[in-house]
C-alpha cells in the first residue's frame, strides 16, 4: 500500500492503534492537537512536535530564514493554545546542508526567539546534525494547563455552535501569490540559459537579473502566509468572557478537515454555513485574479492557525459579542451527515481537501 492512500492522519492512527499505554500519567496520546501528561500539582503538562521540511512545507527561495524560525515556532505554539493552554518551553532540532552559514542560522534562531519573547517561551534545548537533502527542523513545545480547562476534540456535542477567529483562506491565497511569482523568476532564468551557453556568463547574467515580484496590495495575504501568528490573544479573551469550549483545535490542514476531524473523534454531525465563513476582500479579489473558487479556498486552504472551537448554544451572546469571533455553524446528531450549506440553501458533504503531506 502506498502511504498516499492513507494520508497523514490514517497513517498516524495505524501505527499508534495497538500501542498501548504503560504509565498512568499519560493521560493522552496521540490523536489530538497535543499529548497531555499528569503533573505533580493542579496543572497537567501539554506537549507537542512537528516537523517541517524543506521542499515540502517551506521554500527558502521566497521565506527568509527570520521568518522560517518564527513561523516554525508559531505552529508549535498554536497547538498549545488549540489545547486552552500556556506554552512554557521549546526544543528545536536542525539538520543542515552545507550550503547554510552561521549567519543564515543566527537569522532562524533569531525569528524563534522572537516568536517565543512573544508567548515568554523558553528554549531550553535540542539538537543539531548535518543533512544531505536541505533543511530539516524539528521543534517540540511543552504548555501546561488545568485539568478541568482542557480542550479536547472529542467534546462536541449535538447542538453545540460551531466558531473560528479571524479569517480563512488568505495563507493560501499568499502562497498562490510566491508561486506564481517564483515561477515567472525562474521562467527569466531558464530564457538567461537558452540565449547563453558559457555558463560563467549565465552566472554572470542572473547575479545581474533585476527581478521585481509584484506583490503590490498583497501584503496581507503575505503575511498571513509567511508570519502567521497563533491565536493566544483569543485564548485569553475566551477565558475572560466565562465561555466554556467543548472541543477546539488549531487550522493548519484546512478548515473541512479540522472540522471533519472534530465531528469524527466527538461522534457527531455538523452543519457549516458558507454565508457565515469569514474571508477577507483581499482574499476574495485574489481568488478571482486566479480564478478559484473562494469558497474552497477557505475550507481547504489551510496553514492559516486559527482556532476552530465549538461551544453550548447558550453562549451564543456571549460569542456575538467577541470581535474576531464568528459562528459558521452548529454541530448535530451523527446520523445527519457533515455538510456545507450553500448561500442558496443547497447542502453539500463537506470533503478534507485540505493539505495532505503525503500524497
């Protein structure tokens, strides 16, 4: 069987099902945003990794190393937040090719610490090898939380509103935007090596080459794409407005697979309401440059780390009160589908078109 079949997370739920747990301050493995471990006091200790990879989850001909760091460390944080905890530590493991330097090391420790100065994390170790593919990182967060303040995905329940911070789809539309990009640079650099054979005076030609990307009126989608930011900012506020979350995680994979997630582990429906979704106008004007459909560019985009929660439907005033928070939907009885509910009434079976690592 080829790994693709399966994809990221039923290759994960095969090779963990038969493992069994030996210590009883495990508390939970693997299948949610993070691990949760017993603690010697009120709080129980959260930990996460992930690993990025250079070819598959960034690429150094548009992210610079600053930035790769900071958003190396964001993701890991966001899966703390996702759990409605507190990150406190972080190890980072590299492997290097030889064509990095110290600096280009410096700049991606440099973007960490400012992602960590930023949530008061602490590194606290980790390690470093040689590669012989490119760049590898590996970073683990550590968070702690009360047991009672958790949140699983496991908790939804019928009824139940469903909620997400901020907006969908701009990290994909910032990737569209470097990609094509990307290509129209390498596309002067193939033209440079067909009008030249000397290849000192290829070298001598693209040094020369005053490439300008035009990224003009995009610099939100960047952003986005390149500097995300985890939503701690919200956690607190939630916890501030007495709003009792039932199931939550980060969206890193797209939000129909987060929420097909939720609705899988929590025994449950849903009903998403497309009119609800919130896009930003750039979003909306880029995906018609590209001619995407807006709409699956926000349930399947991915990579833009906002919160996906569900909450009792007796907070509903609670949550119209909060800004940055939207309702798209309610959860319902398992036997009724997951389905997207267009702008004209018709429903759909919501599908995780989202990004898959292994396909």
């Amino acid at each position: 069987m080829e790994i693709k079949e399966l994809g990221e997370f039923g290759l994960i739920e095969r090779l963990t099902k038969d493992i069994e747990i030996k210590n009883p301050s495990t508390l939970k493995s693997a299948g949610d945003d993070c691990a949760v471990i017993a603690g010697n006091s009120d709080e129980q200790t959260l930990v996460t990794t992930d690993m990025l990879m250079e070819g598959v989850h960034f690429d150094l001909t548009y992210i610079s190393m600053q930035q790769l760091g900071y958003k190396s460390a964001m993701v890991n944080i966001s899966d703390i937040f996702a759990m409605n905890g507190t990150p406190r530590q972080m190890t980072v493991s590299i492997a290097l090719s030889k064509r990095f330097t110290v600096e280009d090391i410096e700049d991606f420790y440099s973007g960490l610490r400012l992602a960590c100065d930023k949530w008061n994390i602490d590194i606290v170790g980790g390690d470093t090898t040689s590669s012989l593919t490119g760049l590898a990182i590996s970073i683990t967060c550590i968070g702690t939380a009360r047991k009672e303040d958790i949140v699983y995905r496991s908790g939804a329940k019928d009824t139940d509103l469903i909620c997400v911070t901020g907006d969908l789809g701009a990290a994909y539309m910032g990737l569209q935007i470097l990609e094509r990009e990307k290509s129209v640079y390498y596309q002067q650099i193939r033209e440079i090596q067909a009008k030249y054979t000397d290849k000192a005076e290829q070298r001598k030609q693209i040094e020369m080459l005053a490439f300008s990307p035009d990224f003009a009126g995009k610099e939100y989608l960047l952003e986005r794409q390149l500097k995300p930011e985890a939503r701690g900012d919200v956690i607190e506020t939630l916890r501030k407005a007495g709003i009792r979350l039932t199931a939550m995680m980060d969206i890193s994979d797209g939000l129909s697979s987060e929420l097909m997630h939720i609705c899988r582990q929590s025994g449950c429906g849903c009903r998403v309401y497309e009119k609800n979704i919130p896009i930003d106008y750039q979003v909306a004007v880029t995906a018609e440059e590209f001619n995407m459909n807006l709409t699956t560019c926000a349930l399947n985009g991915g990579e833009d780390y906002e919160l996906l929660f569900t909450v009792p439907i007796g907070d509903l005033s609670k949550i119209e009160s909060l800004e940055g928070v939207k309702m798209i939907g309610h959860i319902t009885k398992p036997e009724l589908g997951q389905l997207l509910v267009t702008r004209d009434n018709n429903e759909f079976p919501l599908k995780a078109q989202g990004w898959n690592h292994m396909a």
